[in-house]
C-alpha cells in the first residue's frame, strides 16, 4: 500500500508539530514548512523518522505569497526523491495571532493577519492543487473565534470567518477531482500561540474551562488526533463542513 504524503504549513511547533507526529505515527510521510526556527523543525522531522515516517522541513514564509513559485519547486523535488508526483494532504495550519482593540487595530496589523491566514492560504493551495492526487484531503484551520466574540480578536477571527466560506467554495471546485476540503475550528488550546498566554496564565486557563462544557482547556493532543483523523480514509465522506474542537466552549 502507498504510503500518503502530507504538507502541513506551520508545522515545526504547536498544534503544526503535534499533527506531525500524529501522522507520522499513521504511516504518513511529511512535509512540514517553518519560517524561522528550523531547529524546532528540525527536531519534529527527526522525531518523525523515528516514528518510521520519510519527513523534511522546507521554510515559507506563510505572509508572503511571492515565495510560493519557489517553495512549490521545493516541494516537487522532494516528492521526485520520494518517487512521486502527487501528494494526497495539504493542513494550512501556519498562523499568528494579534491582540487589538478595533478601535487601536493599525492597517499593518490587519495586513499582517490577512496575509498569513488568508491570501497566503489561497494562493498556496492554488498553487499545490495541482500536485495534489485525486481523492486527496484539504484540512484548514479556523478558530472557535469565527463562532464567539472575544473583544480584541476582531481582524484574527474575521480571517478565519473567511477561511470557512473559502473552504465551502473550494469543496464546490475541487469535487470533481474527489479532494474533499473541510475546516477545523480549535478552541483555546494550551500551546505557545499568542504567547502561551492560555497555557500559562492560571487565571485565564481557570476562567475558560469554567465556560467549557467539558471543564477544562483543550490540549495539543486534542487537536493533532482529531487532524490525522480529518484527513483519514474513515472520514472520506465528511466534506464542506466546518468541525469545532472546544470541548463545548461558550455554548
């Protein structure tokens, strides 16, 4: 049986790494991207091998859509050493987070948050459809923010908004190839986004999983099992739908 080859942007840390490793221990081989940190890349491939996975780290800058012709030759040199054409799952994963108040938001901030989380993500799966095989798997990550209103996170969550009506469109035009598109919504996670602040501050940690149906904050695993998941064979007839992984967060 052909092993599958996965791409998940962002990948060298948080939910990015442990979605990695998830897959790597389901027989998929990985191309994951970094922009800066490519030790902490480096460490999720290695990791990844001795999971029995074929893996690499190729570095994108997830803001800027003119490294994507290059990074797009990277990839097809890699898949040409692997002894193939075609790849079967793309995680637009990379993300970043800006915390402003509407009324403080700079047009760099939102210029920022637009590029990373939406024209980059358009115009890099644009871009690797095509080495895409047919039957293959699109997971985009939202935000349970696209559902409730924090203040602070207008620009961020608006972003995603957009992501889940690109994900229903992509569905539309890319059925006939059989790629199913769906997109995940994580809730508060304790990972290093944002500046870890879920994780590490006890207050705010204490505060969401009292307005959590499951009663406690969401952990990486949470996230990393339900993506390998996602992208499965078991869940070849879930398309165009947006799944939230909150635990039941501000129902």
């Amino acid at each position: 049986m052909t092993r599958k080859i996965a791409i998940i942007t962002g990948g060298s840390r948080g939910l990015g790494a442990n979605a990695a490793l998830k897959l790597a221990a389901r027989n998929t081989d990985l191309i994951i991207t970094y922009k800066q940190n490519k030790s902490a890349a480096d460490e999720v491939v290695s990791s990844s091998i001795k999971l029995g996975a074929r893996a690499t780290a190729l570095c994108l800058d997830a803001g800027s859509v003119s490294g994507i012709p290059a990074f797009k030759a990277q990839v097809q040199e890699t898949l040409a050493q692997w002894g193939r054409e075609r790849f079967d799952i793309l995680v637009n994963n990379a993300g970043m987070g800006v915390h402003a108040a509407f009324a403080d938001v700079t047009e760099a901030q939102f210029d920022d948050l637009m590029n990373v989380h939406l024209k980059s993500v358009f115009f890099l799966t644009q871009a690797l459809v095509p080495l895409m095989a047919d039957g293959a798997r699109i997971l985009n990550v939202s935000s349970g923010l696209a559902r409730f209103a924090l203040p602070g996170y207008a620009v961020y969550a608006s972003m995603k908004g957009a992501i889940e009506v690109l994900t229903r469109y992509l569905a539309k035009e890319l059925g006939h190839r059989g790629i199913s598109v769906n997109v995940l919504a994580p809730g508060a996670i304790e990972t290093d986004f944002g500046g870890g602040n879920v994780r590490d501050n006890k207050q705010l940690n204490s505060f969401i999983a009292s307005q959590t149906a499951l009663g406690r904050v969401g952990l990486p695993d949470d996230i990393g099992d339900l993506i390998a998941a996602l992208v499965s064979d078991d869940c070849r007839w879930v398309n165009a739908q947006r799944i939230e992984a909150s635990g039941g967060m501000f129902l």
